[in-house]
C-alpha cells in the first residue's frame, strides 16, 4: 500500500468525519491544527484513496491537497542567531517550507558567519544529522559561498540544499563537490517575502526539497524500513498515555526514517524499545532508539528490512 | 529611494550588489534615517574582505523642547502645562522629574502637568531641551551600517564628524591608514573629507 502525504484544509464541523475515514483506510494522520473554526490535517492515506477522500470531504466544504514534505523533518540552517539573518529570510524559508507539510527545525549556527572565520562544531553537525535534510541559507557573494561551503558541509550525512543569491547555475559551479539541491536568488535580506518573485523563489525551495527528498524515499524504497514511521507513531501514541502530556505541538514528529519522540530518554527510551507492534515483535528489534542532540528526546531510527528480516 | 540625494551600492560581484542595495535601502528605511541621510555610497570587496560606507548626512532637525510638546500656563508660580505631543510624555516627565525631582511634578491627569516654580526656574522651563536627535543620531547610523554590512565582518573603524560619516569593515585586520580609501569613495559621490 502506498502512502501519499495529503494536506486537509475544512472547517471544524464534522471534521471527526474526515479524522475517521483516514483511520478507516489505513491512513495516519501526522498531525492537526485547529485555529478558530478552521481544522488543517497534515496525513498520509492510501494512494487510491485520495478521490474518495475529497468526495467526501466536498459537501464539508474541505479541501485535500498533495503536500510532499508532510511527514518529514527539515533543518533550516541559519548562519547565526543574529538580527542578519534573523527573522528574513530564516523565518520566512521556515515558516513556507511549514505551510507545504513538513516540520521544521531552524539551527542557528553559533560562528557560522563570514568567510574564513565560519565554522560548525560537533553538536550542530550532530543535529542537523538528525533531520530528513538540511537547507542551508547562504548570503550574496559567490566567492563567500564558494569558499564556506566545504567546513558547513564537513560531516554531514544528510541531503544539504544550498540557498545563496548568484543564480542557481552559478551555485552547481561553485560548490564542489557538488550538493543535493540548489536554489539560486534566496540570499541575506531583510525584509518579509511578499511580491510574487519572491513568493516564486519559496516556491523553488519546496520543489526542491521535494524533490530531494523523493530521491531519498526512492533509496529507502530498494531496501523497505522494518515498519513505516507513521505506523510506528501510531503505536508510540496508543501505548505510551504520557505522550499526551507533552505540551509541545508535535509531540510525535515523522521522518521519512524515523521518530523523534519528545519524552525524556532516561525515563521512556527502555519503555518505547519494550512495545510489541505484533505478537513477538519489539521495537527495539525494528529500531535504533538513541538520545536525540537536541534537548533530551528520543530519537528512532528504523532499520531497514535487510537487517531485520522483518516487515510488519 | 528618492528621498536621498545620492545612493549607491558598489561591488566586484554584481549580484551581491544588487540584493545589498535593496537591504540597505530596507534598513535604512526601518531606522527612520531616511531623512537623515543626504548622500551614501556603500562598496564591498568580498574578495578582500571589505565592507565601506561612506555618507553625508542634512541639516540636522531640531532639538524638541518644553514648549513644543505643550502650552504652559503660570497662574502665580503654579506652572500648568498641557500635553498636546504626547509620543514625548514619558522624555518629558524623565527630565522634569530630573530637574525639579518627582515632589515638585505633579500630573493629576494624563495631559497635565503641574509643578510649583519660581519665576527664574518657569522663565527657562520652555526652553528646556526635552530630545536632541543628534544625541543618539551617532549610534542609530552605525546600527543601521553594522545591520547592513556582512555579519562576519567584525574588525570595523567608523567616524562621524561634521555631518559626514564613513564606516568600514573586514573580517581581517584593517590596513593602518583606511583613509585613502575612504576619501576615494567620498569622492565617487562629488565629496571630499
């Protein structure tokens, strides 16, 4: 069964319908936010499903959408925590990049500033690591990008996309060797993203994350994980009440590998690593369960079915 | 931005250039210093680095006093003053209360003032300088420079003397004498320093 990330935008009257019928069809829903009398649903559901879904969401007025980055994690890397570069064009790359799905982490590098000077130390490698892919927020000249490029980019394991102001052509010759995606006319500015340019080049950023992160299921897709991350989230919610006290919005955050769970590794790793999802089968034996970098969560990685032997 | 006489933004990268010239036109429109500055030329060198602005700034406005944020009234030694400016209430009151202490300064509603003075003191109240711009005039121009020129460039020697100004950056050490390069870039906009 192929999952197809999907974005529901209705009101909130008889939308438990909706929440429902995604159960039913052996979808997930990633995640749900109500503001005032609107309810949005980021979900994965069957691939065939997708019609009958919007049949029966149109009498509710509800709108589904495609949104590729639904269930996947992103690191927009900032160059510093400064008012440089913070909040445009950080915030905004961020704040878009939310709107199609995906869930984003900003990290702001402590000295990742200037020229000769900027470095990255082994926490915020670590970190970024820890995400689907990272999109770099670069600045204007060419000749800085060039010559940065290679300490950001030193152990880092994940897809990197570059964003810089020379023109997208430009990027792809400068940056050697090369990186996975490349947006050109996104760099330092300072002020909110508004004209249709703009808006176009934000644009840009999703299709290439997207399509970056195809890339990286099609990978996953030739050696299948031991379960699916949303089945697993399903079950880490059901099985562990105390998650529902997690006052952050996401307590549950979906990779296209993994989980980030938002309890205390101390008090809950061994816990989650005990859950059966079938008779017999733990999900210790399905995942590596490491301490997150970032603040104390949990992080899952699922291993894939060559090294399990199992696909549940 | 047509209000400034003489903006330009120059560079050896000119895509760099082109996306600076709209952040600096951004930041300088965001500290409200579009008024305050005549003329500015900005240049970078990545490749060096440096990072030059050099400008001129107007007639400076003039400093805000008593009597401009309200009418003052003396009724036998009680000074009345009616708030008709309010933005500067709170500048006001800090130098009333500093001048006369807060025992003297009475404010029984939000646009009244009244205080107990003898003649000599009511006869200078009007006069009294509530905000002089060019008090934090310095500071607000080399905020804004700092805020437009590139976050690595650390190593800077700013000047403002006159009603002209340069301010200069690198991510290395600067050359000892910067002026010859300054000076050149006073003259691309017809000025001399």
């Amino acid at each position: 069964m192929i999952l197809e990330p999907v974005s529901y935008k209705g009101g909130v009257y008889r939308h438990d319908e909706i929440l429902d019928l995604i159960e039913d069809l052996g979808g997930y829903i990633i995640q749900k936010h109500i503001i005032a009398q609107d309810v949005i649903l980021q979900a994965l559901i069957p691939k065939t499903d997708i019609d009958l879904l919007r049949t029966i969401a149109r009498p509710l007025a509800g709108e589904v959408t495609t949104a590729p980055l639904v269930g996947t994690e992103i690191a927009v890397v900032s160059m510093s925590l400064e008012i440089h570069h913070l909040p445009h064009a950080s915030c905004d790359v961020a704040e878009y990049l939310r709107t199609e799905g995906a869930k984003t982490n900003m990290i702001g590098l402590a000295r990742g500033f200037g020229k000769r000077i900027a470095l990255m130390n082994e926490e915020e490698r670590a970190i970024i690591n820890e995400h689907d892919c990272a999109v770099y927020l670069l600045g204007n000249f060419e000749s800085c990008i060039q010559k940065k490029m290679p300490v950001l980019r030193r152990g880092i394991t994940v897809p990197i996309l570059v964003c810089g102001a020379p023109e997208r052509e430009k990027l792809m010759q400068i940056i050697d060797p090369p990186v996975d995606g490349y947006i050109g006319g996104v760099g330092r500015f300072m002020h909110r993203t508004k004209e249709a340019g703009e808006i176009a080049r934000l644009d840009d950023i999703v299709r290439e994350v997207a399509q970056v992160l195809d890339t990286k299921r099609a990978a996953i897709a030739k050696d299948p994980l031991s379960v699916s991350p949303a089945r697993l989230m399903d079950v880490i919610i059901s099985e562990i009440p105390d998650i529902r006290y997690v006052t952050s919005p996401i307590p549950v955050v979906v990779q296209i590998d993994g989980l980030r769970v938002k309890l205390p590794f101390d008090l809950y790793a061994g816990e989650i690593g005990d859950i059966r999802i079938e008779e017999g089968i733990r999900i210790a034996s399905l995942a590596a369960i490491t301490p997150s970098r970032m603040r104390n969560y949990i992080l899952i990685k699922i291993k894939p079915f060559s090294e399990t032997g199992i696909r549940v | 931005m047509s209000t400034l006489d003489y903006f330009e933004v120059e560079s050896t990268d000119k895509v760099g250039a082109d996306q600076y010239r709209r952040l600096a036109s951004v930041v300088i429109g965001d500290h409200g210093l579009l008024k305050v500055i005549q003329k500015i030329h900005i240049y970078i060198d990545p490749e060096v680095p440096v990072f030059v602005a050099v400008g001129i700034t107007r007639t400076l406005l003039a400093a805000i006093r008593v009597s401009d944020i309200g009418a003052i009234t003396n009724q036998d030694g009680q000074v009345i003053i009616s708030i008709n400016e309010e933005t500067y209430l709170a500048a006001l009151l800090q130098v009333l209360w500093n001048r006369f202490s807060k025992d003297m300064v009475q404010q029984p509603d939000r646009f009244t003032i009244m205080m107990d003075l003898t003649n000599e003191e009511a006869e200078i109240l009007p006069d009294m300088i509530v905000i002089d711009p060019t008090d934090t005039l310095y500071k607000d121009l080399i905020y804004s420079m700092q805020i437009i020129c590139p976050e690595g460039f650390k190593v800077r020697k700013q000047n403002f003397l006159a009603g002209k100004f340069y301010f200069v950056a690198s991510e290395d050490t600067l050359p000892e004498d910067i002026m010859p390069l300054v000076r050149e870039k006073f003259a691309l906009m017809g000025e001399t320093i």
